[in-house]
C-alpha cells in the first residue's frame, strides 16, 4: 500500500488472533504491519481474540498473545474484543439474513452431506454444497437446521488486493456457506464480517492463507449492504522448504525470542519489518522511520 494514498475517512485495522496456541512469529508480523498502517494514517488498530472455537482456545494462549503483544509495544486502542462474547450479535445478523432473503434454512443431514461429497469425489467435481433447500419452504417441523447464505451464483467477483493485485473468482466457485449452526452459533465466516463491520474495520490486512475466505466473507458484506473494506493479503513466512513456517522448522512463540534466545523486541521488530519488505538500504529502523515509510 502505498505510503502517499490518499485515504478518506480515519483508518481502522485489527489483529484478530485465534488463541489456539502461543503468538506465533508470524501472527506478530501480521499485527506489526496493520499497527504501522493505522499509526502511519493516525488511525486506530484494535486487537480481537477470536475465540470462538470453545474446544481450541485456551487462557494461557490469550495471556501469550496479550503478554507477546505488550512486549513488542503493539499498543492496541480501546479494549481488547472477544469474539465469543458477541455470538448473539453474530446470530442477530444470521435472522437479519434470513428475513430479507439472502439467507436460507437448510435441513441437509450430516449424513446426506457426506454422501453428497462421497459423490463429488467419485466424480472428481469439486468438494461443495450443492443449495439443494435453497428454494425450498417445505421446512420439517422440529428438525435442526442449518442457515445458510444464499450467494450470487452467476458473475464473477474481483477484490483489488493492495498486495496481490486484482484477484477474480467465478461466483460458480464458492458455495451457500453456513452462516449459523443447528445449535445457533456462528461460524468462523460469519463471525469475522461481523466483527470487523461493527469495528469499524477499513482495512483488512492478514495472512494470504485468508484470501480465499475473503471471497465468501465479500458476499455477505455485500448482502448485509455493508461498506467493504479494503483487502491487503501478505504473504505467509515460509521455511526453507518453501512449506509455510511451522513448529517443525523449529518456528518459536515471541516469548522464546525472548526468554530462551535473548532478543530485544527492537531487533524482533526489525527483523519482522525487512522480512518481505524493505526501504532501500536500510537496516536498522526505527519505529518513527517505520511509521512513516
Ligand atoms: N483468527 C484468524 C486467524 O488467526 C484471522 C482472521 C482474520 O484475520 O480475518 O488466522
């Protein structure tokens, strides 16, 4: 992105971290470059712990990324957002959907699901929903359903990424994704545009493994009549092994960088900051030369 665009209105990014595990070193390159962004713009960057995934969250995981955070002087503005804690304004939307008609019951069981993507493989068609109660009203009376989104199915959608460039993909491609389980909680899809609308959110920016959600997560923005926001996907940290950087290259928490190897969070910063991304010759930047290049 370029440091001279002009942006109307205040710039807001987040980090919207899952606390399935330490802070990973990748994740504090993602929050660095969206709290450089915000602070270039005299914006705001907020810190959401997405913990939705009740069975894979953990304290100790939401104390490392608060801990490596502070660490590494990311200050976040206003309070910290817990996803979970949100889940019936997640659900609200759901209804909202629902109601005007961008949403639909599905009563697919588990069971036909699975014979549908048995059916898919044999064929050798790719693995998605095929919107089978997608016009039908014929609801069972206290069977568990499913709300779903009902997305475009002709056209094609671009997003203009700042980092990748124009990216096409043909509505045909993406499927009526669930938006609302049987049991009434949201899934990752609906959660994440929910949250960054009522954020505020103007700027996405995160990992490229992301780009292919964001196809799906545009169509329910776009549903929802919701401004969109714009899209930044930097590329992931790799090994040697051009596999993406993981425990097994040896990839450590920010707390390691720390206690085990001795770094201070200015060498970690830069560090971070020239991997992938560079200023001429530079080597060794400070914070306020960072915010303004
Ligand atoms: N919680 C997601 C993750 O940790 C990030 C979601 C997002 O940035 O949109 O990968």
């Amino acid at each position: 992105m370029s440091a001279t665009q002009d942006l109307p209105g205040k710039v807001v990014t987040r980090f919207a971290p899952s606390p399935t595990g330490f802070l990973h070193i990748g994740g504090a390159r993602t929050a660095l470059f969206n709290w450089l962004f915000a602070r270039h713009h005299g914006g705001e960057f907020h810190l959401r712990i997405e913990d939705t995934d009740r069975a894979r969250s953990t304290e100790p995981a939401i104390a490392a990324i608060l801990d490596g955070m502070t660490w590494l002087n990311l200050n976040w503005d206003g309070e910290v957002v817990y996803q979970f804690s949100r889940a019936a304004r997640h659900a609200e939307v759901a209804h909202t959907l629902l109601a005007a008609g961008h949403a639909y019951r599905c009563y697919a069981t588990p069971e036909e699901l699975t014979a549908l993507r048995e059916e898919q493989r044999a064929a050798r068609q790719p693995m998605r929903y095929d919107g089978r109660w997608r016009d039908r009203t014929d609801w069972p009376n206290d069977a568990d359903y499913v709300i779903r989104l009902k997305a475009p199915r002709e056209g094609s959608v671009t997003i203009d990424d700042q980092v990748q460039g124009p990216v096409t993909v043909n509505n045909a491609e993406l499927d009526d994704f669930v938006l609302l389980r049987s049991d009434g909680t949201p899934t990752y899809m609906l959660a994440v545009v929910v949250d960054d609308h009522d954020m505020g959110v103007t700027h996405v920016i995160r990992g490229d493994d992301h780009l292919n959600n964001a196809f799906r997560q545009l169509a329910l923005i776009r549903a929802m009549n919701w401004p969109e926001p714009v899209y930044a996907h930097i590329p992931l940290i790799h090994g040697a092994d051009g596999a993406k950087l993981s425990k097994r290259h040896g990839a450590l928490g920010v707390d390691a960088y720390r206690d085990e190897l001795g770094l201070l969070p200015e060498a970690v910063e830069n560090y971070l900051l020239r991997l992938g991304w560079g200023h001429g010759d530079a080597e060794i930047i400070t914070r306020e030369e960072a915010v303004q290049w």
